[in-house]
C-alpha cells in the first residue's frame, strides 16, 4: 500500500491533552496529569482491537494522536504502519515502536471494558478479538511518550521517530516496514527502543535483558510418507503412523544430544494429523513444528539435523526416493531473535533507576517467545537496539501468586488483565526518562 503524507497543522491545544499538564514541572507530575486522558485512550483500544493486516483503525488512531501532537505523520506504511516524526534542533534521531495487532482470543477477563470484537480472519473463521499480548499498552504509552517529550522538548535536542507497527504477532509488520524503506525514506535512528509488558513482573517495575532477549522462531512443516492400506494387514503396508512416532521422539535428540547444552534451543511438535478412521492405515502424516533457539547458527543446525533425522527414518523404513518425507521451513514467518545491545540495555537501564528508582529495575532472564523487533537491530545499518520488560500485574495479585504458588495469566491468555494505571505510568516515565537521555549523549 502507498504511503500518504498526513501534513496536518493542527496546535497541541487540540491535542488529546489538557492545557495544564503543559505546566507541569516534573516528568512524574506531567505523567500524573496525563494519566486520565491516557487511560480513556487505552480503554477504547482495548476494547477495539485488531487482528494482524486489519489494523485499520488502530492506525488510523495512531496517525491521528502524533499528528495531534505536531508530529509530520506518515500513514499506511509497509501495510497499516504509522510513522511520526518530530524535529527538535540538532542531535541524533532516537525511534521508539510500539505493536498495533491483536490476536484470536476471547476474552475472558471478566471486565467491564472486556472486548466484545468478533471478525472473520484468513480463514473465513469467526473469531473473538483480544489484546492478549499488551499492544493496547504498548499503544498508550507511545502517545504519552510522544506527549511528554514534547511537553519537555527544552530538555533535549535531536529528532524522535515515533513507529506503529502493524503485524507483529505473525512475524510480518517490522519486515514490511524495513522493506519499504523505514530506514531510507526517514532518518536512520542511532538506537530504537521497545517496551513489551509482563505477565510475571509487578506493575511499576521493569525488566532489562542484555544481549540475547527474545529468541528465533521458526515454522516447520514435516509431510511423511508411506505406502497405506489395510489395518488388519499391517505387514503389507509402511505405515506413516509409525513413523511419524518414531520422528516426535527422535527429534528429541535434536535439543538433547546435537546441540551444545550451552546453547539454549527448543525443538517442538505442536500438531500431528494422520489418518480418517480406525481401520485404514494412511497414506501420509503431517507434523508441525515450532523452533526456537538464540544463536543464528543453532538455527541452522536445527533445521539441517530435522532433515536429515525425517530422512534417514524413512530410508531404514524402507521408503523409495519418491516417498521421502518433505521438510518446508516457513520463511515468511521466520523471525529473527532479538538482541539488546549491551551497551544500549546499560544505559536504558541507567536511565529508569535514575526515574523509577534501582528497587523497581530489574536483571530479567532471556525468553524463547518471538518478537520481530529484533529485525530493526538485523539491518545493514547495524542500528542498536533494546526492548525492556513492562511490569503489569496489579502488585496484590503478583505478591499472593508468590505466597501461594499460583500460576499468573500468562500473555496470550484470555485472562490476561494488566493494572492498566500503573503500567501506562511507569511506561511512559521510563521510555520518556531512557529517550531523553539518550538525546543528551
């Protein structure tokens, strides 16, 4: 889709914000001042979220809000994606994204602002709608970001690159945005910054990753072969069944025996369909796979090892060379991990103990869930990068599930309930502090 320009001259008195919080004279005043018009905004996007490549809407708001604010706005960029940007003198350009999309969830949180969305996605399926995964957060704290480096602007110098990113749940959004020329069309940023939230740390604290943070992902798809028939007469058939047993837990050996213990990887079969009845033995099998690992070459050795495990199954079964297994690695869904350079994650982390406090920042470990923010660090501009981990549990609730042993929601859970307050506030206050910062280096 084409990129519009959304020259709008509008003054920051028709901005979503009052008058007074401009007199604000603190960072947490300023914040605490916004918080209302913050949380009326976070409500209506919670309550209308988007699926991935339908983020419509939510871009539009998006657009709406920088432009709002004074920002020169381009709209519906590498698909729904929005990009904003502010000039405020000489300095470097500091880009900070947040995710758009939603997922397939219905949710059943029990709120009363609870999404009541139904669509129809690829498949032509109707299903519910849920910011799951925070994007709602991720969404307000952008805007109150963008609001308060302005409000204090005297403070730094340079050019903020504010980005709305459609499609990240399904790998998409930040490739098509660096395809169509993210870092060409616009100033190329000297560090990106990220908040994603947390579904196992307090709200008002966060955590900071160095180096490794989120990992590769892969799709793999595994179509085994066999010669069907009969399933009273099993010896006079090869059955994929059978085979595709002996491959889930050979591939076991993958994570287990190939890969260095050192080097953390998972190798999972998430679905397995053969068959359609009791008697039949089929004719083929399909498996589904999820991987995941850090280092780019334990990737590759994943994939190689799968195979050359499948194949080698298949040949001690006695298959031709016309019934070997197929091996497809879903390319288009591959992400990258994500690596926080180090020196950039020290000196975000700096920053928000400078405004949150060293009590209420965290070491947090890596994690094997995917994000496709690694991608703007994967660039031939070698541009660093950093996500740090929002805290979003109301605090009662995280400290009970200590005490007693319960298990939290987890993202993408359709009980996931930030304590929207004050995971917006310590959001804003940390990206803001961390952003202003980074200016004045």
């Amino acid at each position: 889709m084409n990129a519009s320009k959304l020259a709008l001259a509008v003054s920051l008195s028709c901005s979503l914000f009052s008058s007074t919080a401009s007199q604000a004279t603190s960072l947490e005043d300023s914040v605490k001042q916004a918080l209302p018009k913050l949380e009326q905004l976070y409500l209506h996007l919670h309550q209308h979220p988007e699926l991935s490549y339908q983020e419509k809407n939510s871009s539009a708001r998006m657009a709406q809000e920088l432009a709002e604010l004074g920002f020169e706005v381009t709209a519906n960029f590498g698909g729904y994606g929005v990009v904003g940007i502010l000039k405020n003198g000489v300095g470097p350009t500091i880009m900070i994204r947040a995710d758009t999309d939603g997922l397939p969830i219905i949710e059943q949180t029990g709120k009363p602002y609870a999404s009541k969305v139904t669509t129809v996605d690829a498949s032509n399926n109707t299903v519910g709608v849920m910011h799951g995964c925070g994007h709602d957060i991720h969404m307000t704290s952008l805007i109150g970001t963008a609001q308060q480096l302005i409000q204090h602007k005297t403070d730094w110098q340079g050019t903020l690159m504010m980005v709305a990113q459609p499609a990240e749940e399904v790998g998409g959004g930040a490739k098509a945005m660096l395809k169509q020329g993210l870092f060409s069309q616009f100033p190329t940023p000297n560090a990106v910054l990220g908040l994603h939230v947390s579904a196992s740390i307090p709200a008002g604290k966060v955590g900071v990753v160095s180096g490794y943070a989120l990992a590769n992902v892969d799709s793999v798809d595994i179509k085994i072969k066999g010669e069907g028939g009969h399933g009273a007469y099993p010896h006079t058939t090869i059955d994929p069944v059978v085979l595709a047993a002996r491959t889930v837990l050979a591939l076991q050996t993958i994570p287990s025996r190939e890969i260095s213990p050192l080097e953390p990887n998972v190798v999972t079969v998430g679905s397995i369909h053969g068959g359609a009845k009791h008697n039949i033995i089929s004719n083929e099998v399909m498996l589904q796979l999820t991987l995941r690992s850090y280092n780019p070459e334990v990737r590759t050795q994943q994939i190689e090892a799968i195979k050359r495990i499948t194949k080698g199954i298949a040949i001690s079964a006695g298959l031709t060379d016309d019934l070997m297994p197929e091996v497809k690695v879903h390319d288009d869904q591959t992400i990258p991990s994500t690596y926080n350079d180090p020196v950039l994650a020290a000196k975000v982390k700096v920053s928000i103990e400078a405004e949150l406090g060293a009590d209420n920042v965290q070491v947090a470990p890596p994690v094997m869930a995917g994000e496709d923010f690694g991608l703007y660090g994967r660039t031939a501009e070698k541009v660093p990068i950093t996500l740090f981990w929002l805290g979003a549990v109301e605090p009662t609730l995280y400290a009970d599930s200590v005490t007693k042993g319960d298990t939290l929601p987890s993202l993408h859970s359709s009980q996931f309930a930030p304590d929207y307050p004050a995971t917006i506030t310590t959001g804003v206050k940390a990206m803001t502090r961390t952003a202003i910062d980074l200016f004045n280096q």
